[in-house]
C-alpha cells in the first residue's frame, strides 16, 4: 500500500520539531518554569475546524487524520506548534510564538534544555544555530 505524508509540503517537512525545557536556578537546583503551548496560534488558525483546515483535519480515536489518512501529526502541543509555523512569516527571519509564560520572569539565572533536538536544520540545512527569544506581550506583537 501507498505511504502518504500528510499534510504534506515544503513548510509542514520544514515544520519545527524542537521541544525543550525552561528552568530557572533557585537555592542550588535548578527548577521548571512552565511554559503553555495552548492555543498559540491565530484566532483565525485555531481549532481542528478553524477557518484554515476547516473539516480537514479530524481527531479520530486519539490520533490527527486528513482525507481519512493517519497524519504525522500529533493533536496537543505539536499540532498547536505546526498551526503557527504552517503561517509563513513577512520578513525572512523566522520568529514562531512557541508558548507563553503566564507568571512574571524574575531577575536570575535561566537556562533552556532541549529535550527533543530535530537535527534536521543544523546538520542537513547547515544552519549555524537556533535561538530562543523572550518577548513581552504588546498588540502588535513581541516587544523586546
């Protein structure tokens, strides 16, 4: 039988699969800073039946289908991650909201763990690096 790749395309094989973890330093550990990946993306994108995908992506039995096909998708965080990265950008630097943080960022130490690294843009693109940016909530989005 045919294997289809769906939803399929240069920007969902392109899609960032990164995950990680923020942890701030307290008293000599080093402790988690939750990070919501909830309903990140566009009003408009949001939802299996948003506007964008409309009926055709189905949460059937516990897993993503399009067409009546498994997809490579998986419904919670990642599927949230893909409705923002499947918007390309205006500019040619790419900058995804990845998740909020709903309590205030006191002065210390923070340091960012990849717990999923996707090798695919380091080693097969070549980019140099990736980057984390924190911003602060404002109407036309991120202010430094």
């Amino acid at each position: 039988s045919k294997k289809h790749f769906k939803p399929c395309g240069l920007l969902a094989l392109a899609t960032f699969l990164d995950e990680y973890r923020l942890e701030k330093y307290n008293n000599g550990n080093w402790t988690p800073i939750t990070v919501n990946q909830d309903d990140i993306a566009l009003p408009f994108d949001s939802g299996i039946d948003s506007k964008v995908y409309g009926s055709k992506i189905i949460l059937d039995n516990g897993a993503l289908t399009i067409k009546g096909e498994r997809s490579w998708l998986k419904p919670g965080s990642q599927f949230e991650h893909f409705k923002v990265w499947y918007r390309p950008p205006p500019s040619p630097y790419v900058r995804n909201l990845w998740g909020t943080i709903n309590d205030p960022m006191t002065p210390g130490r923070y340091r960012v763990k990849f717990t999923t690294n996707s090798r695919i843009f380091t080693d097969q693109w070549g980019l140099k690096e990736k980057r984390v940016v924190f911003t602060r909530e404002h109407p036309l989005g991120g202010k430094g």
